[in-house]
C-alpha cells in the first residue's frame, strides 16, 4: 500500500520527538550535541539517516546531505544534530505539498529528457547506449515506486538491486505479475547492453523497450 504524505509526516514527527528532547546546546558556542547512551545515539543516527533515505527523493539535496554524512567519522552524537536539520526541512515539505510536486515535475522532465536521448540515439542506429539509458530511466522509476511505499532503496552504501525492488514492488502490490515479467524482461536487456552482448538483442527490441517503459512509468507513476 502507497504512503501519502500525511504518513509520511506522522513518522517524521515521530521520530523527531525521539530525538530533539536529548538534543543539548553548547552553550559555551560549541556544536550542540545528542546526549544518550552509545546505543541510543548510534540508533538515533541510523534512524535518521534511513528516514532520509526513504523519504527523500533519490538525487535530492537531502539524499545527498544524508551520503556524505553517512561517509562521515565524526562521532554519532554531532552527526544526529547535523541530521536534524534536514529532517525538520524534509517534513515541511511533505506538509506543504511541495515536495510531490517537485518531484513528479523532475521525474517527468528527467524521463523526457532521457527518452528522446534514446531516441536520438536509436535513429543514430546506436542501440546499445539507447538500451543503457532506457534501463537507467526504469531503475529510477523502480526506486522512487520503491521509496514511497516504504522499501528500503539501498543497503549500506550500495543500492538494492533492480530484480529485488521489481519483486518487493509486486508485493507491496505497486504493480502486478504480469508488469513484472515485463519489467524483468527490459532489465535483462539492459544487462546485455551494459556487459557488452549486443548480439543478445535487436535494435526492434530496444525500440520495443523504450515506448514500453514509457508507457509503464505513466501508467505506474511513483
């Protein structure tokens, strides 16, 4: 079942009032600082960091802010306070119904972006690029499908795979089994064309893929 933005809020209040009461400032004009045991502090940095993780777009600045600050060596209790900000912002967004809306305005303009790329490419009888930047375009949209309706994307720094979050999407019920017969079929091509067995695939079949993936993100929107 998709989580709306008013869910989404909910657990963001939620989990920043787990965290901000054990927030204490610096008053000597230091960093503020989240004061708890280890334990508590180093769940408080996890939880934060997955909350923006899964909330926040793929590509956004808030992703982005949580990557480098999970790449970060400083100690758990300074990276929960630098972690709060952002929180606080994300929710305000969700709120206001801003965040949606940017969204889905970057997510179409990306796709269109990208697919007449691939048809330029595909006109220029080059296939394979066409076939790589098709399959990028769908395991993006995989993610963002993914990202709100509560499926973890990534794992550690890694993303998840594209074949896992098809089959995670099926259960959730995003989509059915039929789409993701399809879905594995495209990501399939993709391989081929990335490990370089172009003779795996027609230029037919890439045309084939991409009016297919079109169709499929608007009739599956995230």
């Amino acid at each position: 079942m998709q989580i709306d933005s008013d869910q989404i809020v909910t657990r963001l209040d939620a989990l920043l009032a787990d965290i901000e009461p054990h927030i204490e400032p610096d008053l000597d004009g230091g960093s503020d600082w989240f004061r708890g045991s280890d334990a508590d502090t180093s769940e408080a940095r996890m939880r934060a960091q997955a909350a923006l993780e899964r909330y926040a777009p793929p590509g956004s600045v808030y992703q982005r802010h949580a990557d480098n600050l999970a790449q970060s060596q400083a100690f758990d209790g300074w990276v929960v306070v630098q972690l709060v900000g952002p929180l606080r912002a994300l929710r305000a967004d969700y709120r206001d119904g801003e965040l949606q809306t940017v969204q889905q305005i970057v997510q179409g303009s990306v796709l269109a972006d990208f697919a007449e790329m691939a048809e330029e490419l595909l006109r220029a009888d080059y296939k394979d690029a066409a076939a790589v930047i098709t399959g990028g375009v769908l395991e993006q949209h995989l993610r963002l499908l993914a990202a709100n309706r509560d499926i973890d994307t990534r794992k550690g720094n890694r993303y998840v795979k594209a074949d896992k979050l098809n089959a995670e999407l099926v259960k959730a019920a995003a989509y059915g089994t039929l789409d993701q017969k399809q879905v594995t079929a495209w990501l399939g091509l993709r391989n081929h064309a990335a490990h370089a067995e172009y003779d795996e695939y027609s230029a037919d079949q890439v045309v084939s893929m991409l009016s297919g993936v079109q169709a499929f993100i608007s009739r599956v929107p995230a």
